[in-house]
C-alpha cells in the first residue's frame, strides 16, 4: 500500500490536502487556486472552507471580489500535524 493509499485510509483526502496546501502555501491563496491545486471542483472546496472557518481552522479575508484564505492557529497546528502524519507513512 502506497503512503497516499494509507493517508486517504487514516483521513479524508481533499480536506486534508487543503489544509496541508493552505500551510505549505507561500504567497496569497484564493478557493479558486486551491482547487486547482487539490485536483477539486471549487465548488466542494468552498464547501469544505466553510465547515473548516466554522471549526475556527480558516480564516477569510475580503480582497475586493475574491477571499484571501489563512489558516488560524487551530489550523495551522492540525495542519502541521497532518504533515507529520504524512512524513512517518513514507
């Protein structure tokens, strides 16, 4: 089994990825850009960016029309624990 097998076995796939890409992100990053880097449709990424602002993992900010998304401390710390996670199944 795969290290991307066992992650999707232990966690679901798109949030997780999210929040890994969210932390990993080194400049300004938007739902759209997300998706396009998670291999998702916006549309299930704004969903899921929902749940996760509601749980206090994202945070957005209104740029104009489009929503700059960071992660909280909360998300950051899960985020950082997904990666590690992640790293030990290699």
């Amino acid at each position: 089994m795969s290290k991307d097998d066992m992650f999707n076995v232990i966690f679901r796939t798109k949030p997780a990825k999210m929040l890994i890409e969210l932390r990993n992100s080194k400049s300004e990053i938007y739902a759209s850009s997300l998706a396009k880097a998670i291999d998702c449709t916006y549309s299930h990424v704004v969903k899921i960016l929902q749940e996760m602002n509601k749980a206090g993992l994202v945070n957005f900010e209104k740029h104009g029309r489009l929503k700059l998304l960071t992660l909280t401390n909360k998300g950051a710390e899960v985020a950082d624990h997904l990666i590690a996670v992640e790293s030990i199944l290699q």
